[in-house]
C-alpha cells in the first residue's frame, strides 16, 4: 500500500513537471517598501512600464528603489532573482513615451454602457453638479470602477476630478494600481488628478502619494497638491512643504509659506522656518525674496530685523517696500537706524509710504526733518503721507504747509 501511494505520488510530481512552464516575470520594488510584478514593457531613465493583468503601469524612476528578473525553471526550483537587470526594450525613434490607458475588453457590455451613460450625463451637466453618483458606481462594482479607471484620461479636466474623487471614495484594490500608473502620466493634469484620488483615500495614502508630487517638474501640480493639503494639521508636512517655500512659481510659493507659517505656528518651529527664509532670502532672486521679505514679517520675531534692514539698500523698489512693510509689523528698536537712514535718500512711493508706516510705529522722531523734505515731493500721495506721519509723532496740525512744519521744527529744537 505504500509502495503505491508514493507511485501515485511519483505520477502526479512528474505531470505536474512535464506540464510546467517556465515562469518569468519582473518585480519592481518601490521606495515606499512596496513591490508590484508584471511584464517589463520599457524601461527608461524616466520610467519603467509593466504589462499587467488589469492594464499597463508606468511607474517613474524616481519612485523606483531598484527592479528584479525572477525565473522560475520549475515548482522544485528555487526562483532566479537578477538584481537591476538590463533596461528592456524602449518606443522606437519618433514614438510616444505615454504608457496606454489600461484595457477593459473583458469588462461586461451592460457595465461599460452604464458607465458611458453616466459620463455622456456628466458631460452635460451644468457646472457644479458634475458628480458622479457614487452608489450607482458601487453597484456596479470593481469591474465598473476598472472601466472608469480605463476611460480616465479621455475625461474632461473638471470630470476627471470628480472620478477622482469617487475612486477615492470606492476605494477598490484593484483600481489602486492603475491609479499609480497614471501618477507618471506626462499630462500633468493627469498625475494632479490621479494623485487627488489616492491621495483623499486615507492619511496613509495621503502621505505616501502626496509627498513625491510635492517634487512634480509641473508647477500646476505642485500647486494643486499644496492645495490638497492646505487645512493639513501633522507636523510631518512641515519639512517637505517648506521644501517650496522658494518655488519659483509665485503661486506655489504663497501656497507653500502659508501653510509652513501656519504649521509653524503651531508646532513652535518659527526658528526653524526662519532659518528656511534667511537662507532663501540671500540665495534667490529679487521675485521670490519679494515674497519672502512680507512672509518674515508674519512670524513676528523681532529678531528677524537683520534679515530685513540690508533689503532696505536693494536697487529693486518692491523688494524695499516689503522689507520696509514687515519691518513695520515687527516694530524692533534696533531697526530703528537702518529705517531713518533710509528716509531722506529713498525716492520710490511705494517704499516712502512703506517707510512711513515703520517710522510709525516705532515712533522715530529724527524722521521729522526728512519727512518735511517729503513735503516738497511733486506726488500728492507722498505729501499726504509726510503730513500725516508728522502728525502722528508731534501732535501738530500744520497739514500740507511745508513752511509751518518747518518754522515749528527750528523752534522745537527737533
């Protein structure tokens, strides 16, 4: 009896064998500690290209910690594993590097007419009621959400946030990984709107996909990602959002400050956001310290006064205004010198009226014999501006009359 168990047992191992075919397959092994196998399709410095069962993934490199072959020779075998194997084949000279939209061939007739029926409604809907009915979707299941998924780039911008939005909400497994793919679309639009989906599936999710958009080569990316996490109230976005506190894109830029102020704020890490600014205010150009000279002056740290008073001598008049304007809001003593030494040589409105403001609030009272001069200036503007900064810090009422504020100062002694 047992001599023909293990004949039966010998009988079954060699059809198994015989009926064995060599398996091969790719492995790509992901930064985020993730791997994801499939077929190679291409393999570039940008990105590599998986046939899968559901569909084409283009995974970019920079998401990529290294790749694997695996060779399977039979079930007794132990696999073969090449490390960094060869890059496979590339498009052909003159061909498009975007992967195609994933397949849904073996997607059932009455699931794909319903889902075109829904986007055709979608289409013409009026603006702001353009959502899809998310249990209508969930009734037609993973296969529904696939086919939505397949159709996703042929979708208008403002449709393909609101799919965006209900995969996020359907969250269906096998979707996720076609949504990765789209993340190394090079439509930007595309990677924006893909990452919406992933990035509103969780805080997990949001924290995984988000922060490498954070680095997309597209501003318009950058800035819709930064608008995903505008109310984001973890610490752990502080570094990687202040990471494009200097964008060069204006847009991005203020997006990114104002939640790095705010999680600053929060986190007691001024100190640290304004060693950030000191360090972008010395290396970037006039446009972004513009910006970063007005951002200094919301931390309210009086010591950041030396960041601002060698601004006061810089040949671009909108960068002495913002410095002028945040030395104001700051109100420290020891700026008091650099500002007055400012006022009679500065020529610009807007940074006189910037001035004025500082000289203000600190209540610089050796500004009165340049503030005088100013009313002389031919701009009205600056007149009313001198006579009411007079005002403010001598209690006078003389106007707009040069002569009197002038009689009144040599008799006061100032």
């Amino acid at each position: 009896m047992v001599l023909l168990a293990l004949h039966v047992l010998a009988s079954a191992a060699c059809q198994q064998e015989s009926e064995w075919v060599e398996l091969r397959f790719h492995r790509v092994h992901l930064r985020n500690g993730n791997f994801i196998d499939g077929q190679l399709l291409k393999d570039t410095a940008v990105e590599v290209v998986l046939k899968m069962k559901y569909g084409n993934m283009a995974i970019r490199r920079d998401q990529i910690d290294f790749l694997e072959f695996v060779k399977m020779k039979s079930l007794l075998d132990k696999p073969i594993i090449e490390k960094n194997p060869p890059r496979g084949p590339t498009p052909a000279s003159g061909g498009t590097s975007q992967p195609p939209i994933p397949a849904a061939l073996d997607t059932p007739s009455n699931v794909r007419e319903q889902i075109d029926a829904i986007v055709a409604k979608l289409k013409a809907a009026p603006p702001g009621s353009k959502k899809f009915p998310i249990e209508e979707l969930r009734a037609l299941g993973e296969e529904g959400a696939l086919y939505l998924v397949s159709r996703f780039k042929e979708l208008p911008l403002d449709l393909q946030g609101s799919a965006a939005t209900a995969l996020s909400i359907l969250k269906f497994p096998k979707t996720i990984p076609i949504i990765e793919g789209l993340l190394g679309d090079p439509d930007p639009r595309v990677r924006a709107t893909a990452a919406m989906a992933l990035g509103f599936m969780g805080e997990a999710e949001r924290s995984r996909y988000l922060k490498p958009m954070l680095r997309d080569p597209d501003s318009e990316v950058r800035g819709i990602i930064l608008g995903m996490l505008s109310g984001a109230q973890d610490k752990e976005w502080f570094d990687p959002v202040s990471e494009l506190c200097g964008d060069a894109d204006p847009n991005v830029r203020s997006q990114a400050n104002q939640i790095a102020l705010r999680l600053a704020i929060e986190y007691k890490l001024q100190e640290v956001y304004l060693r950030l600014l000191a360090d972008l205010v010395r290396r970037t150009g006039d446009e972004v310290r513009i910006d970063l000279a007005g951002m200094i002056g919301s931390l309210g740290r009086l010591e950041a006064w030396t960041l601002l008073t060698p601004l006061l001598n810089e040949s671009e008049p909108r960068l002495r205004a913002a410095a002028a304007m945040s030395l104001a809001r700051l109100g420290a003593p020891e700026s008091g010198p650099d500002i007055l030494a400012q006022v009679p040589r500065e020529r610009e409105r807007t940074v006189r009226v910037q001035l004025a403001g500082a000289v203000q609030r600190l209540r610089l009272r050796k500004a009165v014999r340049p503030l005088i001069d100013w009313l002389s200036d031919s701009d009205d503007e600056i007149r009313k501006t001198a006579a009411s900064t007079l005002s403010s810090l001598t209690a006078q009422k003389f106007g707009l009359d040069r002569d009197q504020w002038q009689a009144w100062a040599d008799a006061s002694g100032e």
